[in-house]
C-alpha cells in the first residue's frame, strides 16, 4: 500500500519588466530600420516623458529624412523562480495497513520425556499443526518440512518526494510607447504596444520630428510552473520474524 502523499502546486514567480533600451529613428522607410546611420533615441529609466536624443522636422541623414521608420526593441523581463507549496496535505494519523495473514500457537499443556530422550507432547488440536519454534528466520530441522515465517511488527520506510516546481513558461509584459512631436509629450504621433515576444518597427511620415518620447508597462503575465513531486515512495517491510516449523 503506498503512502497518501500531498497534492503540490507552485505559486506563481516574481516578474519585472523593464523597458526597451533600443529605440531609434532610421531614413530608411522600410522595416525594420537597422541601417547604420540610424539614431538612437533612447527612452529614460522611468519611462516618463523626455526629450534626450530629439530629432527635429526635415533633418537630413545622408540625403535623406532622417526619420522615415521606428524601431523599438522588445521590453526585457527577469523571472524568478515558482514557490512550490501543498495544495492539499494527506490524511492525518495515517498507519501502516494491519497483516492480511495472522497465525495462532498455542504450547501444549502436557508433555513428558520420552524414552529416546526426545520429548512426548499430545496430539494437535483440530486445525492446528505440530510444530517447533524459533525466534527469526531460521532454518527447518530434519522432521519439520512444512516452514511459516511470520512478522511481528512492520517497518514503515514509505515516504513521499518533496513538492518543487519546473521552469517558468508563459511569462510576457507589454509595454506602451509613444513619440510626440513636441518636447513636453503633448503632441502625439502615435502610440503602439510593444509586446516582449518581439520587436515593433514602424514607418512613419517622411522627415517628422521626434521632439520627445515615453513608455509604460501596461501588462505583466507571470506566466506558471509546472508543480512535481508529491509521489510516494518506499514500502514496506516486515520485521521481527519468527520461524514455525511443522510437520506436514
């Protein structure tokens, strides 16, 4: 019979997401814009509203807008790992299974020296069987073929394995980012939601000035763990033998 383990289960991990460090405005008017002459516009730490890095109307890059396409880099997230817990514990005062097989002996009342220096003793009762004992498992003297072991007690080496969780899956964050023509984020130009699964790029009007820019994280999924453990393991195992010896 094996042990009644625990249900496990995993608590979902800590998340952060931190904002795309890679934004840049390239001439080129097809995506993505990762020419060389492309120019960084990074957003600041916090996301708020900056205007480092403005790019005005009509600048030119070797003959071109400088502006003609966005590219933002997907949104980074640091996992930790899933906490893993007992969903539902075993039963309480759970015992090892009593013996399916029980046996009675019973010492005769009556025996006396026989002549051959053996010993005389009356004959079995209906249903039980002439036998010798000895304490643990031994061996059977000649006469006595019929051999019993029977247990006094059980050794209870059955357990359970810890409850731990697998790597995290599913985790994303999606980021909003936005690019305004003016220096104090007021003048929009668009708005996009830059998911971490992969980068955004965008073609924008020829030559529009990127005056200032900021991000947010919108949305965080922390994602799950698969729970392990809680199998039982062990079994168990008879002891304090004693050995019964019958004729047949």
């Amino acid at each position: 019979m094996p042990k009644a383990c625990p249900a496990c289960a995993c608590d979902p991990p800590e998340v952060s997401c931190a904002l795309p460090t890679a934004w840049a405005a390239s001439s080129s008017s097809s995506c993505p814009g990762d020419e060389p002459d492309a120019v960084a516009t990074p957003f600041a730490a916090s996301g708020a509203c900056t205007a480092e890095a403005a790019i005005p109307a009509d600048q030119q890059c070797n003959g071109e807008p400088c502006v003609q396409s966005l590219t933002i880099a997907a949104p980074s997230i640091t996992t930790g790992a899933c906490t893993p817990r007992i969903d539902a514990p075993p039963p309480v005062h759970e015992r090892a299974p009593p013996w399916a097989t029980r046996a009675t002996a019973c010492l005769a009342g009556a025996h006396t020296a026989c002549a051959d220096a053996t010993t005389c003793a009356p004959a079995e009762p209906l249903g039980f069987l002439t036998c010798v004992y000895h304490e643990g498992d031994a061996a059977c003297p000649d006469g006595y073929a019929q051999r019993h072991v029977f247990y006094k007690d059980v050794l209870d080496g059955r357990d359970c394995t810890p409850c731990s969780c697998g790597e995290p899956t599913g985790t994303s964050c999606t980021v909003m980012a936005s690019v305004y023509r003016d220096a104090a984020c007021t003048d929009p130009i668009a708005s996009n939601l830059v998911s971490s699964s992969v980068p955004f790029c965008a073609v924008t009007p020829p030559g529009v000035g990127l005056g200032s820019k900021s991000a947010a994280v919108v949305a965080v999924e922390p994602g799950a763990c698969a729970p392990q453990g809680g199998d039982p393991i062990g079994e168990l195992q008879p002891a304090d033998p004693s050995t019964f010896c019958c004729i047949a």
